[in-house]
C-alpha cells in the first residue's frame, strides 16, 4: 500500500510540475508573440485555459494527499488521541461522500452535454470534463489511504479491533 | 366591501386550481436590468401569468446569476431550468449559425421576416435534437459595425493588417480573417483598456454595445459596414414544453412570439439612438452599395467553409433565405 | 429564511475541521437532497464554472512570481531596501515588514502570498531581535492585508469580471487607501514598539552593505511592481499576462543576475505553485454551487430587498453595509464572498449613488479584514503554518493594526473621492 501511495503521488506530482510549467512557457509565449511579433492565436487561450484546469484538478489530488486544503482545524488541535482519529476518520467519509456524489453526477451530466465542440480547439468538451470525475476518484483513493493509515496508526481504535477479535 | 357577488365564484375556481400546484417555469439570461432582454423577459412574466391565470408561474434569473450562456444552455438541455436566452449557438444547433453569415440580410425587415416566418421555423427544428425548442427567435442587437483607430474603411484594402478585436465566434473570426483583417481574441470587458492602448487597432460590435461600453471614447472611426446579425432564440427544454397541456404550450408559444416583438423593437430603437450618441465623438462613415458590393464578393469563401467544409447548414438553405 | 440552514449546515461542517471545499460540497448537497434532489446534477457544472475562470490564471502566475522572488533572492532585497527606507524614522523591524507588504503588495496579487513571502523571512529574524512572537506575527498579518488593496489583486480582478467594472480603474482606486493603511499601520507599531522598547538597532542588518550597493540591487527588485502596475494600470497587458511577465522577469533576475535561483530548485517550486492555485481555485469552485442554491431560492433578492426596504438615511444604509460585509468576511473566503455580494449589492448601491470603482473598494477593504479575523482567515491560516502559534493569539495581537483597516473601510465608504480620484484622473471613470 505504501509503495503504491508512494508511486501514485510522484507520477501526479510530476505531471502538476509538467502541466504548470508548460502552463507558464504557454503564456509567456503568447505575450512574447502578440507584442513582439504581433500574432495571437484564438485557439491559444483555450489551451491555456485547460492546462489551467488540469493543475487544478491534479493539484485538488495532491492537496488532499498533504493535507493542504483550507480548513479551520480549530476542534482537531484540541483533541487528541481516539477523539483525533475519530474525528479524521469522519472528515475523511465526508469527503469521500462528496466526491462520490460529484462522480455520479457528472458522468449524467458530460453524458448529456459533452458533446458540444470548445469553441476554438473544436474538440469535443467532454474530453476536457473527464479530468473532474478522475480527479474526484484519486481524492477518494487517497482519503481511503489516510483512513486506513488513522486506523493502523491508533493504538486505541487497534485495541478496540483486538478487543473484537479477542471476544470471537 | 370585501365579499362581492363576483368574488365568490372567483375565489371558488383558485382553491380548485391551487389544489394543483402552479407550473413553474425558471427562465435565466445574462443582461442587466434596462437592456431590451432584461425588459421583454420581464414582459413575458407578466403575459404568462396573466394568460394563464397564474397557473403558469416565470421566475427570472437576470445578470448571469445561475451561471453564463454556455451554462444556462446546459441547464436548459438538462432540464434544471427550463429557458435561457442566449448566443452560443452552435452548442443547441450550428443551423442558427447561417444568420451570421457575412452580408446574408440587407436590412432588419428581411432578417426578421425569416427569422418570424417558415424559413425560421425549420432552422429552429433543427435545435430539437439537442432536447430544445426554440420558440421563437429575436434580433440580438443589430446589425454589427467596425470601429477603428487607423483609419475609415470603405474598401477591404483599409481594413487589410487591422488587429481587430472578436468574440470567440467563429463565424466573426472567419469573416475578419477573409477580409484580411488580424483578429485578436480578447475578452469583453477588457476591450476598452485594449483600445485605449493599442493592443487592438478596432473591434466589431453593434452600436448599442459601443455606445454602452464607451468604445466611442476610444476610436476614431466606425464604418457603418452592416455586415452581419446576431439570432436571438429563445431556448426551452423541449420535454418540458411537450410536458404542457396544449392549451399552455399555445399561450407560452404566443408570449415568447410577443416577448420577442417586443424586444426587437426596443433594440431597433436603442440602435438608433445609440448611432446618434457615437456621431457626436468620432467619425462616422455609412458604406455605399457598391462599396459595400466589394465586401461581399470577397466574403463567398466564408460561405463555401461553413457549407462544404464545415457542414453546418445547406447551399439550399442559405438559397431559401436569399429568395425571400 | 431557508439560507439559513444552509448557513448553518456549512458553518457546522467547517467547524468541525471538514476542508472548506468541502464543506460548501457538503451543505449544498445535503441541502438539495432534502430540498430537489434532481438539482443534484447542477453539481458538477456549478464546479466546473468556478474553475473555468480565464482570468484567474493569473492567480498560479503570481503566486509562481512570488515564489521565484523568494528563491530568487528578490524578497530579501525589498526588505534590504525597505530596512534603509524606515531609517530616517527611526524605526524598526516592524515598520519594515509593513512597508516591504506596500511594496510586495504592489507585486503579489494576493495577501496570503504576501504573509508566506514577508513572514517566512521576517518573523524568524524579529523573534531574534527580541520582537514578542505575537507582535511578529500579528503585524504580518495585519499588514499583509494590503497585498489585495494596492494594486494588482487577485480579488479585483473578479469583482471587475463579476461588476463589469474597468480593471484599471479599481487599481487606480485602491491605491490610496492601501497607502494609508500601510501608512497608519507603521504609525501604530512605532507606537507600540517604543512602548515595549523593542530594539531600534536596524543599522546592523545592512551592515557592511553601502546605501549605494542596496539601492542599487534593490533597484532590479523595485523596477518589479512598477512594471506590473503600470503594464496593468494603463492596460499594455491584460492581467495574466503582466503575471506572466512578473515570472519571466523574476526568473530572469533571479536566475542571471542574482544567480541565487537553481534549476533542480524548479520542480519543488512549480508543485507548490500548483498546491496553492489549486487549493485556492477549488474554494471558488465549490464556492459555485453553494451560490447556485443561494440564487435558486432567491437569496440575493432577500437582500437586496432588506437593504432596499430600510426606510433610513443613507449613512446608516452604508454602514450596515460594512457590517455586512465584515460579517461574511468571518465565514466566506474573498473570492466566494465577492461572487456572491457583488451581483446583489451592487444594483442596490448603484440606485443609492455608489459609483462600482467605489462599491469595489469598500468590498475589498472590507473583505480584507476578514482575513485576519477567525473562524475563516486565510492569512491567519498560513502564518500559522509558517510559525506554530494559534489562530486566535495571532488574531488578538493584530487587533491594534485592523484598527488602521476599519478607520480606512469607514473612510473609503464615507469618502467617495478616495478611490475615486485617481480613476478619474487617469480618465478610467
Ligand atoms: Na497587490
Ligand atoms: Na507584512
């Protein structure tokens, strides 16, 4: 499990440093080429702006496998031991939840409009849309990792498990 | 006094219906209050109700607050809401893309004579694929003019190497470009400030838009060329309306028919005032018919791209509109 | 009434620690479910919406700049520049970390990227100094706030996409009340430090360096935010584009003249890049259905219709104004407090004589403060990521500077030609 963790996370972590360099050279070139060179390209902003939308969704990955999201860990600062691991386990299935619910939603939903061509590529969008329901399915691997790690890693919550154990 | 002899019977025929929920019908669009959409949208919700006896209820969500045009056409095919006003068109049905094509109406009479008439009918038709029904189809605001900083254009050599500022509409980009202009794309509301600094010599609007976006403060020139006009369709979930008893889907038919004259005319008329205001900051030219021939010889490629390479509509179709 | 439990709903969700993304997801799911379950399929889109945002890629630029600056060895240069500016004053490390946030404000976009940038620098050097941990950190915070008033800003840039209102405009307009705040603010800390006698002794850190040499370097650092402010003020470059340019030139310098920039130091830094974009871009994102339910069930016009319907003097009007917005300062991150108030308050303020370049300074002065104030302060969030301190002691020691911030709120609502004066000058208005 930790090796697969370990693998997963460095192929997402590179391919963000790849999306968002490539991002930065994209624009960059763009302004060089309309000031410099007077050429700009309407299909341009449009690959930029996937490119933009592509390090969001990796990035959303990455950053619930850090813990990077913003949040306010006012309660889980105070608690600590069983309390802490409880409380991480329950954000983790809100999470889970919420991205299972975006999952089923949004396969209904590029199913019925995302056949519609971008306007300056001229592909069609659901190709684009696929990024968020794939995003959402890397979070919620992760967020079963993180729970799997809580449990492992409490002595209590593994107490209790070999309480049950022990009573079989 | 406030029990009536004909009060009683009244109040009799609501609870029957009331026992009955009204239908709500949530219809969204992007313009802010005071413009010709904004206004008629308002118009409909009051026709509606009243012809229906308030069976029929409109909810209006101006100002783009449920999302932008392209969003609320995903709205409307999905169903969430059930009709949006918007541009966009190829994402409901690239036929409604030959209203667009460079030159194709010599006036506003002749556009809405096909956009009202059988012609319009069957372009609309077309929109049904995509769970939509367009139920009647306005003008979006006049015809579109060419504004500049360089010089007038009358002939296609003056607006030969132009940087000329479009939507993502393509079938604007393609005329720009097959009149030798050098399209940039840059969003709306930084328009004024790309003007005002050169990053594009003109841009492509009808007056009303120049007028309100202030582009007159910032060019020197506007050729009233006319070469192109914007559909104004009004999209309904096509389950939804079929969802109607007919009695309903006539009297909703008859209101978007009426919204849409209604909006038309404000837009003529803001048309008109709006070239009045932009006369007095820069200097307006009208192109002659022949001078306006010129253009229109140089624009059949665009037609034959969105014909035979593209396949967006028919010769035939395009043939129709011209015989009318 | 029945935004109010989807208030609540979120409030409980954040309260308990569920990321803020999150939480927005959550209570307008649960909301839906238990309300139209078959809106459930506007999830996805309303999402999608919020991050499909063309201008907002300027918000991973800047960040990226502001990273490459730190790397590059241009930060450390302002504050160089910023020790021997503060001198003639007598003053401290605490009046230098509120002028290097006015000078670093006129690069970053974004006030938390100014507390990372300031804070990671400075904190640890005025905690040697003998500066209280609580002071350190309450007056980055504090004086981060002017990284979104003077100009560029991340947030102005979405209140112009939402109001319609010139970009350039509402940089010129929050110029003058980012000075004074920054300007009240160091009156505030020379006050305090000379009471607490913290240590004046700001020779020693640039000792052995000439003021030639640090003018001269700090030169390349400063020709930084003139170039963004003036390639965006005066419209030689859309938004995304002076990002753009703001990496290529710290880069440059970072890379060629201060060598001070290592390739193999490039990855690391795109991924935080990404990290903070992302985390950021995905708020706004969940942000959009959350005010996709608010419009649905005709949020906006209840108050509107309140703030309409009050049959008192516009002075009050204006004030409960800025109770409103500090009020969703607490609970609602810039950006989806913007989303949501611009386009109902705006027409409102209109009809009451408020030009949009004003009602967008009030917002984002206003919207500032909630920076630094808890449950939700994203300020507060990274300083305490940077040193181990909690939120409420940061907050409590910033108190004294927010003061500075609600006299130039009041100020800025009252005072019309303070944010006005300048976009008129330039013609914007
Ligand atoms: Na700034
Ligand atoms: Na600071």
């Amino acid at each position: 499990m930790d090796k697969f963790d370990a693998c997963l996370t460095k192929i997402i972590s590179w391919s963000c440093i790849f999306l968002m360099g490539l991002l930065t050279i994209f624009v960059i070139t763009s302004v060089f080429l309309r000031y410099v060179c007077s050429i700009s390209f309407v299909w341009a902003e449009e690959l930029i702006t996937f490119l933009f939308l592509a390090t969001t969704y990796f990035g959303l990955v990455i950053g619930v496998r850090d813990n990077e999201h913003i949040c306010i860990a006012f309660l889980s600062e105070k608690l600590n031991g069983k309390g802490k691991t409880v409380l991480g386990i329950l954000i983790g299935i809100v999470i889970i939840f919420v991205q299972i619910i975006i999952v089923k939603e949004s396969i209904h939903w590029i199913d019925q409009v995302g056949n519609v061509l971008s306007p300056g590529l001229r592909i069609p969008n659901k190709y684009i849309y696929y990024m968020m329901p794939t995003s959402c399915i890397l979070v919620v691997v992760y967020e079963i990792i993180k729970i799997k790690n809580l449990i492992v890693n409490s002595k209590e919550i593994q107490k209790i498990f070999m309480e049950i154990g022990r009573s079989n | 006094g406030c029990a009536s002899k004909e009060e009683i019977p009244e109040t009799a025929n609501e609870t029957t219906e009331k026992s009955a929920q009204p239908i709500v019908m949530k219809v969204g669009h992007t313009h802010s209050a005071g413009t010709p959409r904004y206004q008629s949208f308002e118009k409909f919700k009051e026709m509606v109700e009243e012809r229906s006896n308030g069976a029929i209820k409109v909810e209006i969500y101006p100002s783009g607050q449920l999302g932008n045009e392209q969003e609320m056409i995903e709205q409307a095919k999905l169903g969430t809401i059930q009709g949006v006003r918007a541009g966009r068109f190829d994402d409901v049905a690239t036929e409604l893309l030959v209203y667009t094509m460079p030159f194709l109406f010599d006036d506003v009479e002749s556009f809405q004579k096909v956009t009202r008439g059988e012609i319009g009918k069957k372009i609309a038709k077309a929109a049904e694929k995509n769970n939509i029904i367009i139920l009647s189809t306005g003008d979006a605001g006049g015809f579109r003019n060419i504004t500049n900083n360089v010089r007038p254009i009358k002939s296609p050599e003056d607006l030969k190497g132009l940087k000329i500022r479009t939507p993502g509409v393509e079938s604007i980009i393609k005329t720009m470009e097959t009149f030798g202009a050098n399209p940039v794309s840059i969003p709306y509301v930084e328009t004024y400030m790309s003007l005002k600094t050169g990053v594009a010599d003109g841009q492509e609007n009808p007056c009303v838009n120049i007028e309100s976006m202030k582009f007159d403060e910032v060019q020197k020139y506007m050729s009233v060329i006319e070469y192109q006009v914007h559909p104004d369709p009004f999209y309904v979930n096509l389950e939804w309306f079929n969802s109607l008893s007919k009695e309903n889907q006539d009297l909703v038919q008859k209101a978007a028919e009426d919204m849409t004259s209604i909006s038309d005319e404000m837009t003529t008329k803001a048309n008109v005032e709006a070239l009045e205001k932009i006369k007095a900051n820069l200097e307006v030219n009208v192109l002659t018919d022949e001078e306006k021939e010129k253009f229109k010889e140089l624009a059949k490629p665009v037609y034959d791209y969105f014909v035979n390479e593209k396949g967006y509509f028919t010769q035939e179709l395009i043939d129709e509109i011209k015989a009318q | 009434m029945e935004a109010i439990y989807l208030f609540m709903l979120f409030i409980l969700f954040t309260g308990v620690g569920v990321p803020i993304c999150y939480s927005l997801g959550i209570s307008s799911i649960l909301y839906l479910v238990f309300t139209n379950p078959s809106f459930l399929m506007m999830l996805p889109q309303r999402i999608w919406a919020g991050t499909n945002i063309y201008v907002m890629i300027a918000l991973p630029l800047f960040i990226l700049a502001g990273e490459l600056m730190n790397r590059g060895g241009i930060t450390q240069r302002i504050i160089n520049f910023s020790l021997y500016a503060v001198k003639p004053i007598k003053g401290g490390l605490g009046e230098v970390n509120i002028f290097a946030s006015m000078i670093f404000g006129g690069i970053s976009g974004s006030s938390v990227a100014d507390t990372s940038a300031i804070g990671s620098v400075l904190i640890p050097q005025m905690i040697k100094k003998g500066y209280s941990k609580g002071f350190a950190t309450g007056v980055t915070v504090a004086s981060s706030t002017m990284g979104m008033i003077i100009p560029p800003s991340v947030p102005m840039l979405t209140y112009s996409m939402i109001s319609g209102a010139s970009v350039g405009g509402l940089f010129l307009a929050g110029l003058i009340p980012g000075a004074l705040i920054g300007i009240s603010q160091i009156i505030i800390s020379m006050y305090i430090s000379k009471k607490r006698s913290y240590l004046l002794d700001i020779e020693e850190e640039v000792k052995g360096k000439k003021l030639f040499h640090v003018a001269k370097e700090g030169v390349l650092a400063l020709i930084m935010p003139v170039l963004i402010v003036v390639s965006i003020s005066f419209g030689i470059a859309t938004a995304s584009e002076s990002a753009g340019i703001a990496v290529f030139y710290a880069f440059i310098v970072g890379f060629f003249v201060y060598k001070e920039i290592k390739l193999a130091d490039l990855p690391q830094i795109l991924r935080k890049t990404t990290l903070s974009s992302s985390s950021v871009m995905i708020v706004i994102g969940f942000s959009m259905i959350f005010s996709w339910v608010l419009a649905m069930i005709k949020f906006p016009y209840m108050v509107a219709g309140f703030f309409t319907g009050l049959d008192v003097n516009v002075f009050w009007i204006l004030l409960l104004l800025d109770l409103f917005i500090l009020f969703i300062g607490m609970f609602v991150d810039v950006t989806p407090a913007l989303l949501l108030v611009t386009p109902i308050l705006l027409p409102v303020m209109q009809a009451l004589g408020v030009n949009p370049l004003q009602f967008g300074s009030i917002l984002i002065v206003g919207l500032a403060i909630g920076l630094v104030t808890p449950p939700l302060g994203m300020c507060l969030n990274a300083c305490t990521k940077i040193c181990d301190i909690s939120i409420i002691d940061i907050f409590k020691n910033a108190l004294p500077f927010l003061i500075c911030n609600i006299v130039i709120l009041l100020l800025v609502t009252f005072v019309p030609e303070i944010s006005l004066w300048l976009p008129r000058l330039a013609g914007l208005m």
